[in-house]
C-alpha cells in the first residue's frame, strides 16, 4: 500500500516514518526542524519504542492545526 503526503498527497515512501515528503516537511518547520523530527521519529522506531513514536506522531499533527 502506497503512502501519501497528508499535504500535497504526493507518494512517499512506504518505510517514511512520517506521513508528509520531504517538501512539505521543510515548509512547514524548516529544514533544520524537519530533520531533527525525522531523525528522531526513526529513533523511536528502531528501537521500537511505538509509544514514543505514536506521542510523536501526534503532536506533530496537531502542531499543523
Ligand atoms: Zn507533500
């Protein structure tokens, strides 16, 4: 199953640990703060540690609103 972009519904990569490409990501918190988000988020997946990920992953989308 292919992702999608929650922004420009452009495809991303199945193992993206987010739901927005890269384009996206660097417009909304810059690029900077999007690779810090990014390599923390695939931290928290490595080592399996889904509560982290999913607290993560949902305060990043209710930072967008
Ligand atoms: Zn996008």
């Amino acid at each position: 199953m292919t992702k999608k972009c929650i922004y420009c519904k452009s495809e991303i990569s199945d193992n993206s640990v987010i739901d927005f490409c890269d384009k996206c990501g660097v417009g909304v918190w810059g690029e900077k703060m999007f690779k810090a988000i990014v390599a923390s988020m695939e931290n928290a997946r490595d080592s399996n540690n889904l509560e982290l990920f999913n607290n993560t992953s949902r305060s990043l989308n209710m930072s967008k609103l």
